[in-house]
C-alpha cells in the first residue's frame, strides 16, 4: 500500500501508520491478511566481541511468513517470530557461526537506545530472486519498541478486490483524515 507523499512531494510513499493493520482487517473484507515491515536503523550485532553494524534488520509482524514464502533451512515458521528472537539469513548465518545450525543460539543485538539478547530462531535459505524484500535478519515489532508504522502488504480475497478496496478506502474519512499526516489516497501496488 502507498500514500501519496503528504509533504507535497510528487511521489508515493510506502509509509503506513501501525494502527491502519487493524483498521484493514477489521473494516474491508476484501482484506484477507496484513502484513508490516520497517527498516530498523543503527542496528549493532555482537557475537563473541565482534560487532557488525553493517546487516539489514528489518521489524516484522509475526503474519510475515503468511505472506511471503521465504524458505527455511533451520526452525519452524510458526513459531520463529516472537519478542525474544532473530531470524538470520544463511549467509549471515555463515558468517557469524561458519554454520547454519545455529537455531537456540544467541546474539547481542543493539539499537542506539536498546541492547537485548536474542536467540536465533530459525534461518532463512538465499532470499527469493524476484522479491524486493532484502534483509540478513528479522526481528519481530515488539523486540523493539519504537515501531510506529512501515511499508504495509496486504493479501486481499481475490485479485479484482484490488479496485473496489482503493476506492473504499480514498472514501473512508477515517482513513483520509488520519492515515498519514494529513490527507492522502491510497495506491495498491500489484
């Protein structure tokens, strides 16, 4: 989902406030399930003195695997998403352990305000080639409590729902008024 940008730019930005989730759920049938994702920035993870301030974190919810079809080398997808743990990609995997079986292991993880140790959950095999998703770890939005809102995916209950839910929404003053500063349309991105 895409808003247009509310600074009075010409572009479209992906941001979505984290209450809109429930909202689509909840008030458009034509929405199956949602899913947001953020960017966590100035991440730190720490294994045995080594820092790596250099892997792409991103924040989850845990209908993350509902929606994309990531494979998984170690762990299990239903229960891999929680407050305490991290998911790696195989390469960082290697990296870190110069192993993929490193599922109950630990990592320090650290934003500029916040240090937890994670266990490492599950990893995930080489990222799908025609997905725009890149990252080396997740997390899920509760490890960290600053998550606010994101790029917000959303699996409607069939393909041509996509015109009608544009057009509900753009109508919907609840959506307009508050949805990201101000007034915006909504764009859904097939």
């Amino acid at each position: 989902m895409f808003s247009n940008d509310p600074f009075g730019g010409k572009g479209l930005i992906a941001y979505v406030p984290d209450y809109f989730f429930d909202y689509l759920t909840t008030n458009y049938a034509e929405v199956k399930k949602v899913c947001q994702i953020a960017n966590l920035d100035g991440i730190t993870i720490e294994k045995s003195n080594a820092k790596y301030d250099d892997f792409k974190v991103l924040s989850v919810d845990s209908s993350f695997f509902t929606l994309f079809d990531f494979p998984l080398l170690q762990g299990k997808k239903d229960k891999c998403l929680t407050l305490d743990k991290i998911i790696l990609s195989k390469d960082k995997a290697l990296t870190l352990f110069g192993s993929t079986d490193v599922v109950g292991d630990l990592l320090t993880v650290s934003t500029p305000d916040t240090t937890r140790e994670l266990i490492i959950s599950a990893v995930v095999d080489k990222t799908i080639e025609n997905s725009h998703l890149y990252f080396d770890a997740l997390v899920h939005h509760s490890t960290f409590k600053d998550f606010n809102g994101g790029a917000t995916y959303a699996l409607l209950t069939n393909a041509n729902a996509r015109v009608s839910l544009v057009e509900k929404i753009n109508k919907d003053v609840n959506v307009r008024d508050s949805l990201v500063w101000g007034r915006c349309n909504t764009f859904l991105i097939l």
